[in-house]
C-alpha cells in the first residue's frame, strides 16, 4: 500500500519500516555508485529523498529514465538520513516507473519560472512548490470556512448558477443563451428560459429568501463578474462566501465577519504552517507575524465619513480625488488599511448613492448600513450591509434608483410576509487565499483563472 509523503513526515513512520511512496521526480543527484532522487507526491511541500543503489540490479536501465518530471513508485526501508536537509530517507528496494518525462520536452526545470509563464502551463503548474502550496492553503481555508459556520449552525445553501434576474451587475453579467449568436434581433422569449438569463453575480438575494426561513445560512460557489478589469484582484469567475443572518443587525454582521477571518487565518496557522513558512520565505518576509498579529488584534472600526477626512489629510497624492460620496478605489482602501491604520480595517456606514438598494437606510437620510472590510495590500476583501427590511421604504429605494417594481416582486414580499431585520455579507474566496498567502496576483490563487481573453484550462 502507497504511503503518502505527508504521513511518512508528519506522523514519523518508524524507522526500518518499509514503505512505498509514489510521486513526481524533482531532482536527480549521480553520485556515480548511488543516486539521490527528491519526490514529491503534493501531499505537503517537502520532497522525500530516496537513495538508489548501484547495487541494485535494475540500476543501470532504470537510472536514465528517471529526470525530473518523471512519475514513479519506490519501495524500501525508512531509514535516518545522514543528510543535513532531512531527518529520513528511503533506501530503495525497487523502483517503479510510471511515466517517463523527456527531459528535453519538460517545461519545468530547475530554475525558477515567473508566474506569468506558469499561467500558461495550468496543466503543468500545480506541481511547482508555490502552486502546490497556494492549492493547499486553498483546501484548508475551504474547509475551515465549512467550519466555522458549521459550528455557528448555519446551513449550507445552493443558490443558482444561472439566474433570470439581471437585478444586481446589469452590463457586468454573462448572458445564458441558446439563441444563434450570429442571428439579428434576438427574441429572448424563444430562448431557453422563457426569458433573458445570466451567470449570477451573487448568490445574496437568493441567500436572503433562504434566511427569511431556516435563520443563518452561507452559500460557496462561483461566482462571474464580465467588468473587464485587468486588475490583480479581479477574475472573471471567482468563488463567494455569503452567509446571511436573520434577526441580525449591522454590529452582528461585522462580528461575524471579524471572527470568520480570523478563524481563517488561525486555522491556516495551525494546519498549513509548512506552506506558509514557505511563503513567508520566498514570497512575502514577514507574511506569519503579519497574519498572527491579524489572528490576536482587534480590526479597526471606522464611518465611511471619517475614512473620507483621512485620506483628505493623507500626505499621500492619489490618483483618483476624494471626496464625500466617492466610492473609494483600491489605493484609497490600501492607503487606509496599509498605511494608516496598518490593519484590517472595517468601514461603515456609506452613502446611500453608490451603494446597491437593498442596503438598509440609516436615520439621517444619507447613509446606509454597509461595512466594508479593507486590508492591507488587497484592499476590499468582504462588502456586507444590513439589508433593508421595510418595505415602503424598500419601495421608495427602488423607484428611486430607477429599477422596476416588477422584476424584484419576490424580494418585496419577503419583506410583506414576516419581514426580519437581516444582515450578510460577502468575501472574495480567491481574496482571501491571497490575504493569507501573501501571493501578488489573483491569477496564482486559483488552479484554472478566467480573466479577460483566457479561458485555454
Ligand atoms: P471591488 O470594488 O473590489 O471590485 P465589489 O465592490 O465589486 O469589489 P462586491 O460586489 O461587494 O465587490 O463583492 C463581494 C466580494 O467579492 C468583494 O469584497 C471581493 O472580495 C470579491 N470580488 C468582487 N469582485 C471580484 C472579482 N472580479 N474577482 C474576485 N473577487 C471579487
Ligand atoms: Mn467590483
């Protein structure tokens, strides 16, 4: 039985034990009457060494075929390597080859390659250390999402991929559609659905009908955005976090959110410490310190009014100008939790204009009860808000805003039938992996990236 090279590190398999392990050739070092072969299985970031004979009779025939790239298995004792890089080692018994790997052929060489040259090889890509280590952050931080909400007991929701109402994103939505794309004058009522559909933006107002009866759910899915932002924290297709909180207010759904993203990063910490460390080293110094110090302070609080009175004082020239009732860009949101506060930052309480019509309106007239959680080096990591409960002033919200009464009549009669104050919000998967990795661009924390003009994996 195959022992996985994680369990053979990790749970100190005994020495003199035989074991086979099968994996990936990393490094081939001839030392003419033995060879050391580093594999590497991705089940943690360490390769296992193995030390191959010459002793042994296949030696001379297998030896060529084994180069980095190639797939085998080995059997033999665990034995304490006297290297100083590893505490154990393999002595081969036999060898295994699964797949050989033309060294001349094979893209990934020992040097190290830029990311932007990786992108294009998402085939080959995982079995470098740093893809390897972004893919299983990835999965623990997916599993302590499931986690913490599990223990919170919030419900795990499905909301449609494909939805009919084009409500939230307007010109940001893929279109769903049969039709000929060549034909002239499309009539969506012959289309599939009856109607015109799209890739969902959010899962949120869905989430919310699902909260309006079962009290605390959470969705995880994709989710697509068409902006053509060629930005390093923009993807075509990412993953959403929403949980949805009913009898919640705004103060709820910050502490939610503030103890979600510490759990992240705490659970991360404990069980991808390896990988982090490695982070640490080659990719952001001072990435462990900096997420410990997220895991044990408290984030700042601050009202968007007085974010804006910041960065008006800030010595700083930003691109964009600022003043009351701007959206903030993403130097704003990194001057704030970068520099100024030089921590998470939660900001609340928005102006109502450049915020969506579902946010609940606060008594002076002019704000809503949004938050935004801003962090350093990313900017807006989680948008979440109290929604609106009231329906006539949910009505008047929507007239307003120019939307038609129509298309949101579902929305409208949760808050006609048993309306609840509810809050939620929702977190950028990949922003997060990015936020606990210390990686530069979203493209390298998701295994297949869709963004303007790719979509080959
Ligand atoms: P931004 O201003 O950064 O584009 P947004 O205001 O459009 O974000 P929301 O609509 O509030 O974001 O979406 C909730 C969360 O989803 C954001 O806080 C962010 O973490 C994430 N997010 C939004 N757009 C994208 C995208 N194109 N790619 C990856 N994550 C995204
Ligand atoms: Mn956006």
């Amino acid at each position: 039985m195959r022992t996985k090279i994680k369990d053979i590190l990790h749970a100190k398999k005994i020495v003199g034990q035989t074991v086979t392990v099968s994996g990936w050739v990393r490094t081939v070092r001839d030392q003419k009457s033995f060879a050391f072969i580093e594999i590497n299985d991705g089940s943690t970031l360490a390769n296992l060494q193995i030390v191959f004979d010459s002793s042994l009779p296949s030696y001379a025939e297998l030896l060529p075929q084994i180069t980095t790239g190639a797939s085998l298995s080995v059997t033999g004792p665990l034995v304490e390597s006297p290297g100083k890089n590893q505490a154990l080692e393999i002595k081969a018994q036999s060898i295994h080859i699964h797949g050989p790997c033309s060294a001349e052929r094979y893209p990934l060489q020992k040097k190290r390659h830029s990311f932007e040259f990786l992108r294009t090889i998402a085939h080959l890509r995982p079995r470098t250390n740093t893809q390897g280590a972004v893919l299983r952050v990835r999965n623990a931080l997916s599993f302590a999402t499931h986690l913490f909400f599990q223990q919170r007991g919030f419900i795990y929701v499905q909301t449609p991929i494909i939805t009919g109402s084009d409500a939230e994103g307007g010109g940001q939505m893929f279109r769903v559609t049969t039709l000929d794309p060549m034909a002239a004058n499309k009539d969506y009522s012959k289309d599939f659905f009856g109607k015109p559909a799209f890739l969902t933006v959010s899962g949120q107002l869905e989430g919310e009908i699902v909260a309006c009866a079962l009290s605390d759910i959470y969705t995880f899915g994709p989710t697509f955005r068409a902006e053509n932002s060629n930005t390093s924290r923009h993807l075509a297709e990412f993953w959403m976090i929403e949980p949805e909180m009913a009898f919640a207010d705004l103060p709820a759904d910050m502490e939610c959110a503030e103890s979600y993203l510490k759990f992240c990063v705490k659970y991360a910490l404990e069980h991808c410490f390896d990988d982090l460390e490695f982070f640490d080293k080659f990719i952001e110094n001072g990435l462990v310190q900096r997420l410990q110090h997220v895991a044990d302070s408290p984030f700042v609080h601050l009202t968007y009014t007085k974010a804006i009175e910041i960065l008006l004082k800030a010595p700083k020239q930003f691109e964009f100008p600022v003043e009351w009732g701007c959206d903030l860009q993403s130097e704003h949101e990194r001057f704030l939790a970068e520099e100024h506060c030089k921590k998470p930052v939660i900001l609340t309480d928005y102006p109502a204009q450049i915020k969506a019509f579902y946010m609940r309106a606060n008594t002076d007239g002019k704000t809503v009860a949004a938050m935004d959680i801003l962090v350093p080096k990313i900017g807006e990591i989680i948008g979440g808000s109290q929604r609106e409960e009231r329906l006539d002033v949910l009505e008047k919200k929507i007239a307003a805003m120019g939307l038609k009464k129509e298309d949101y009549w579902w929305y409208l009669e949760l808050r006609e039938f048993g309306s609840v104050p509810h809050a939620g919000f929702g977190l950028g998967f990949e922003r997060l992996v990015l936020f606990i990795t210390g990686m530069e661009n979203i493209r390298d924390v998701i295994p297949f990236p869709r963004f303007p003009g790719s979509a080959e994996f």
